[in-house]
C-alpha cells in the first residue's frame, strides 16, 4: 500500500517538463484546422491551485451555479449512496480537490457504523495533502495517491476488499466512453463506481457558459503556456460554448505547433465540462456496458449514478430516486 512519506518519487515525476512532454503528446488534430487539447489533467499544473480555488469561493457565480448545489445534492444523497456500499471498503477519491465533499460519505460511515481506508487520488500535492490530513484528523485509515487516474489500474495493488470509486462532477470533463472504461477498470471485480453531472435541461445554459467563458477562463492560462503561447498574445476568440467546451483560435504559431501541422487560424478545444441531457446520461450508461445501477435523482440539476460492478449484459436493471 503507497503511504504518505512514499510520495517523493512522484513529487519528482510530474514536474513541469513532464506536463509539457504530456501537452505535446495530447494534442490531436480533430480535422482540418481544429485540434483537441481538453486533457483535463494538464489544468493542475504546479502553481495553478490558487486560480482552481478563486473559481469555487462562496460569491463567484460558478460557487452559485455549480459547487454549491452540488455540495447540497451530496450532502442529501449520501445516506442513500453509503446504504448501499458494504460494511468495509476502499474509497478511491479521485481529485479531492478543495471543497472536501468526501466528508458527507465519513458522516454517514459514522452513522452507518462502515468502515473505509481512504485513498485520495491526485497529480496536485497541495489538494492531496489537504485530503490526507482532513481525514486523518477523524481517525479515518488514509493512503493517499500520487497519480494520473489513467495509472490507477497499474498502481493500485490487487485487494480482496470492494473499492468505491468516486470521481464527481470531474466526469463532465472527459469523453463519455472512455472515462467509463477507465472507471470500470479501476474498480475491483466486486467494486463499485460513482459520477454525478449537472443536467443540460435543468440548468440555465447560456449563463453557465458566460460563467466558463468570464470565470473560469483563467485556468487555462497556464495549460496554453505548456504549448508556447500567451494567453493574451497568441491566441484569440477565447470563449466557452453551450456544449460548455472552451476554445480558441491562434494567432500565432510557434516553430514547434507549426512542425505539428497547426497554423494561424486553426482553433483548438482547451477544455470541456459537458452538461448532458439525462437521455444522453442512460445512453452513455448503455454504450459503456453498465447493467446494475442506481440514479440518484432528487429533482435538482445534479444527477449522481453509483454502478455496481461486474459488467454485466447490457439489460439495464436501474432503479431511479
């Protein structure tokens, strides 16, 4: 099991010339002119935290519109979520981030009188840190990890007991298909999965795609520089649409991107938080092959789906709240 006082290695291993090295390597061209450079993990670049954070404090619009109805909604769905894990698990937390909504699920392993060996997941040690130790201080067994989600199916030490696998709105930010299967292959055989998202139909789109496009622009600022560019330089037309995707167009075009086959004009995709409608929400669940899961719908704009594994057929047996 990785332990707090093994994290040295990785410390070392996502400096700042691994995230360029991994900038370069996942930007793809889509199709003439356009290129797909959301890799989310390239947001959390050492010395980014703070612009992560400003975007969630209480009085910025995206606290309104996102993070607090979304800590309200786990707070009231935990109950219900920790009534159906087992008496014992391994919580796998992926990207803890700030706002620690992980302690709506401790409340309720109290309660519930469960157990867990907390395990938080994340490339940032300033947000695993502060996991560790807000674990810690409840005497919650914890063995925080530090790796990219992709890594877990090789780090992660084959275990008898079930894993809760967590990931929360951060879901939004990949491609369906293939966070699913990554999901699936972090959870053990008898394991489960956790998502929820913000439903299209249920939130006032428009104005959560200015929010992107005014608030949360600024996070990107530092994932352009892996690629060369300024942010108020070399690139134009920086705006979030009602896919809620940010993109942009360049400007300018460095010696390295031009040899990449990108050229002034061409826009690139800087990064998503899709907001699906919930018909597109079942029809990921089928796609991915989940048969065995319950949908946590209170009525609010955030829907959360906890899947228990194996994978089964694809004859959905969902039961909704």
């Amino acid at each position: 099991m990785e332990k707090r006082n093994d994290q040295t290695e990785n410390k070392e291993k996502y400096s700042l010339d691994w995230f360029e090295k991994r900038a370069f390597s996942s930007l793809n061209k889509v199709s003439n002119g356009v290129f797909d450079y959301s890799d989310s993990l390239l947001l959390y670049i050492p010395g980014s935290d703070e612009e992560y954070e400003k975007v969630q404090h209480e009085g910025n619009p995206y606290h309104e519109i996102v993070t607090a109805p979304e800590r309200e909604y786990l707070e009231r769905i935990a109950k219900d979520v920790v009534a159906r894990l087992p008496d014992n698990f391994e919580y796998i937390d992926l990207g803890p981030g700030s706002e620690h909504k992980e302690q709506y699920i401790f409340d309720q392993l109290v309660v519930q009188r469960k157990k867990c060996v907390y395990r938080p997941v994340d490339i940032s040690e300033k947000f695993l840190d502060m996991a560790a130790s807000h674990a810690e201080k409840q005497s919650i067994t914890t063995e925080p990890i530090c790796a990219s989600f992709e890594e877990l199916p090789d780090v992660l030490q084959k275990s008898d007991t079930p894993r809760f696998v967590s990931l929360g709105l951060t879901y939004s930010n990949y491609k369906p298909q293939e966070i699913l299967k990554l999901l699936a292959d972090i959870a053990n055989s008898d394991g489960y999965v956790f998502i929820n998202s913000q439903i299209r139909e249920r939130v006032d789109i428009k104005r959560l795609a200015e929010i992107y496009g005014k608030d949360v622009v600024s996070i990107t600022t530092a994932k352009l520089k892996l690629l060369g560019l300024d942010a108020e330089i070399d690139v134009e037309n920086l705006h979030a649409n009602e896919g809620i995707e940010m993109w942009c167009s360049l400007k300018n075009v460095t010696p390295r991107l031009a040899e990449m086959g990108l050229k002034i004009g061409d826009r690139i995709l800087l990064f998503q938080s899709l907001r699906p409608s919930m018909e597109k929400l079942k029809h990921d669940l089928d796609e991915a092959g989940f048969s065995n899961y319950t949908m946590f719908d209170i009525g609010g704009s955030f829907v959360g789906v906890l899947i228990k594994k194996p994978l089964q057929d694809k004859s959905k047996e969902a039961t909704g709240r």
